[in-house]
C-alpha cells in the first residue's frame, strides 16, 4: 500500500508540470496510467488522482448564502437550477428547493435525479452568465453532479410539506423514479422498519409533546410500533396526550414528525442505532 501511494503522489505531481498538460493533459495521463498499472487499475488510480487535482465548478455557489442563490437561480431554466444545486451543499439546495415554485421543483427535482454528468463546456457556459452577480468563478473538468443518492440527502432535509407534495407529483411522472429516491431515504413512516433497539433508542431522545403531535398525525402501524418500545406507563401517558389532541394542523404533525426524524439520523450517524431498509448490503451480521 506504501509503494502504491508513492507511485500515486509521483505521478499527481507529473501530471500538474506543463510538459504533461501540454502533451495531452488528461487523456495522456490516463494512457500512462494504463501502460503501466492496466486498465483496471489504471481507472481506480486515475480516478483518485482526477479527485485530488480537480477544482470543482460553482465553488462560489458553495460559500454563498442560500438567499442570494435562490435570487440568482430563481428565474433560471429547471435544467439550469439543477445543475447549479447538484454543485451546492445538501442544505442550501434543500432551502431553495422548498422556495421554489411548485412545478419547478418536480422539474429541478427529476433533473437532477437523472443527471449524471455535466460537460465541461455546459458548466463553463452557465458559470460565464453568471460572473456578473459572483466573482469568484472557477472551470473545472467532467465530475459527478445530482444523481438519486444526492436527491435523497436534499430530500432528507426539506420539509414535510414540500416532501410529500414532490413525491405525490414525481409519482405520477416517474414512479420509478420517484421509488429510487424514497429507496435511499429514510421518512417518518419508516419508522415501522427499525428493529426494536433502534426505537427504544430514539424515544428518550424525542419531546413527549413532539411524540403525541407525531403519532396523533400518523398510521395505526407507525403509532403501534412506537408504542410497543414503550412502558406501560409511558404508553399510557402518550396515549393521554394524543386523545385529549384536538385541532392539530398538519403543519405541526408534519414538523414534529421531521424533529423525530431528524434526532433518528443523528443517533445513526452518532452509532446509536442503525437504520435498515433492506437489502443485501444492509444485513446486519451479529
């Protein structure tokens, strides 16, 4: 593994002199690569070494607040916010998706799902019609933009209004689609797919109001699944506080059930609990 990361270092370092830009810049590295490694390896070397020099387009997009993007992106073709999203941070895409008009999110949202990757000269294109509002401006090389993995995350983080009204559209576009996207989520019904440990972890962590509001709001099979990880003596006490509920706005059940959602993701990310939706990959080998 040392040779190997010696050999990485000294061909990064030949592949930012001039002689080998101007022999054939990236084409030319990957022929070497492959001369040398074989075309397997080459690819994997090639790919972290296009990582560790690539300057990646819209740096500026991803320092700015989120307010000044939505007033640049606002007026902008779908196509166009899409790409310009796929090159920010989940969480600024999230807040402009949720202020965008209705339709225009099914449109940013399905474009970017299906993007894959951006010509360079598209990229350097947008980036020259919108020097005028930012100046630092950067090119870049062929990357990775969007997809349905980054969709989910943007989607992860938007609110429950706009998440369910973009699903309830994205299906009867592309139900497909629509399927991938929730596949890589985890939303507030999923909650019936945790184990009881990961249930029985999260609910000391949640607001006992934030609990009744949320489950007041929710299907038999969610509240259920809740209360089986409670004790008798909290489940009674819920149950209390979700009866005597009355005139709950969806609003509220909707971000009381995103609060909940949230403490789930963190615990997961902290390795509290371990959120699984299937799947070979996410077996869990005791």
């Amino acid at each position: 593994m040392e040779v190997v990361d010696s050999v990485l270092n000294e061909f990064y370092e030949l592949c930012l002199t001039q002689k080998v830009i101007s022999e054939g810049g990236v084409e030319y590295a990957r022929d070497i690569l492959e001369k040398a490694f074989g075309p397997q390896t080459a690819q994997a070397l090639f790919e972290k070494i296009t990582k560790q020099f690539q300057t990646k387009a819209f740096a500026f997009v991803r320092k700015a607040d989120y307010k000044n993007l939505l007033a640049m992106v606002q007026n902008e073709h779908p196509q166009t916010i899409a790409l310009i999203l796929s090159y920010a941070r989940s969480d600024q895409a999230s807040a402009i998706l949720s202020e965008l008009p209705k339709k225009t999110r099914i449109d940013v949202v399905e474009r970017m799902a299906k993007m894959d990757r951006a010509s360079p000269d598209v990229v350097k294109s947008i980036e020259r019609t919108l020097e005028k509002k930012f100046d630092n401006l950067v090119t870049a090389d062929t990357t990775e933009v969007g997809g349905i993995d980054y969709v989910a995350e943007v989607m992860n983080n938007v609110d429950r209004a706009t998440e369910k009204y973009i699903f309830d559209e994205l299906t009867l576009r592309d139900p497909k689609l629509a399927d991938d996207i929730r596949s890589k989520m985890f939303v507030f019904e999923d909650i019936v797919t945790l184990d009881n440990m990961a249930i029985q972890a999260f609910i000391p962590e949640v607001d006992s109001k934030d609990l009744a509001v949320a489950i007041k709001g929710s299907t038999p099979e969610v509240a259920e699944c809740i209360y089986a990880n409670m004790s008798t003596r909290m489940r009674e006490s819920v149950q209390t506080d979700v009866e005597y509920l009355h005139n709950v706005r969806m609003r509220d059940v909707e971000e009381a059930q995103q609060r909940i959602v949230s403490i789930i993701r963190r615990l997961e990310d902290e390795g509290t609990l371990v959120i699984s939706k299937g799947g070979k990959e996410d077996e869990i080998i005791a």
